[in-house]
C-alpha cells in the first residue's frame, strides 16, 4: 500500500537495509491478511525479505551543470569512495544539487543516481542526472488581512515580485 508521500509499505521495511549498504535488498512472494475484530482492523503482511549484500561505493560522478558545478558538487558530497552505500547518505549528497535548481525556480526538477553494480566486487558507481523541467515564475504576490501599515512593510519588504523565479527558500526565510 501507498502512504503519504508516495512511500510504500515495502519502501518502510526496506529502509534499514537500503540505509545500511544493502541496495539489492527486496521483498518477494508478498500477501496481505486484513482481519477486524470488533471495531479494530489489522493487516498482517507476509513477505520473502531477501537482504543480498551489503555494497561499497566506488564512485560518484556528475557532469556538472550551469548551476552547480562537478567541482562544486564533489566538495558537498556525504558519500565517498570506499564508504558503505548507505541510501540516506546518498540522498543528503544529491540535496545541495536539488537545492540549486529549486533556488532558481525549478520546482519540478528530478536529479537521479543510476547505480551500476559490480556484483563480484560488491561495489557500486552511481552516475547523477538532473531532469531540472520548466522554471516556475511569480505570477503575483498578494499579502491579505494586514492593515494597511502591515500591508506597505510587505510590500517593501518582500523582494520576489512578478516575473520573478520562484526561490522556495526565499519565501520560507521571509515567512
């Protein structure tokens, strides 16, 4: 089943072992078992858990791009040659890549790490993309309820104005 942002049962069991190095791990041979007793429902998941191996990264590469640099990006990664490939390490060093392009106003952009396993070695090169899609602009800007005192703060205050890129960060600093 789906959870709230897209997260699936099989992602929440698998977490630990994605975290810890495991990046084959899988569940196979899944079923589902609802049962409700008087005003209570439960669902009892079967599965084949299957952990393989734990990996080592043997190298991240990125191009670099207009917003972000190859240089840039090496200096800021949490994830290094010889380190356990640990998921959430790996998702920290692709964040200041995702920031870059949201800061200018790509709020559909995908930046990915294609693994490419070595299964005798048990080592993995992750080559990083970025899909950034179209920029999102300011269309208006519009403070409600405030006086009019407030009101003309705002307006001084609030630097992104029509036309402008979207910056998400911008706007939660400013709030």
């Amino acid at each position: 089943s789906v959870g709230l942002g897209g997260q699936t049962t099989a992602d929440r069991i698998l977490a630990p072992l994605l975290d810890a190095g495991y990046i084959q791990a899988s569940l196979s041979g899944v079923t589902l078992e609802p049962a409700i007793s008087g005003n209570a429902a439960s669902v009892v998941l079967s599965a084949t858990l299957t952990p393989g191996e734990v990996f080592h990264v043997s190298s991240i590469s990125f191009a670099g791009s207009s917003l972000l640099s190859a240089e840039a990006f090496t200096a800021t990664l949490k994830l290094h040659p010889g380190d356990v490939a640990a998921r959430a390490l790996l998702f920290e060093s692709l964040a200041p890549l995702d920031t870059a392009y949201r800061r200018q106003g790509y709020m559909d952009v995908i930046v990915e790490a294609v693994p490419a396993a070595d299964l005798p070695t048990h080592d993995v090169a992750y080559t990083v993309s970025v899909k950034p899609g179209e920029p999102y602009h300011i269309r208006e800007v519009t403070a409600n309820n405030l006086d009019p005192a407030a009101r003309a703060d705002f307006d001084r205050g609030f630097l992104m104005k029509a036309g402008d890129l979207y910056n998400p960060e911008y706007v939660s600093g400013f709030l």
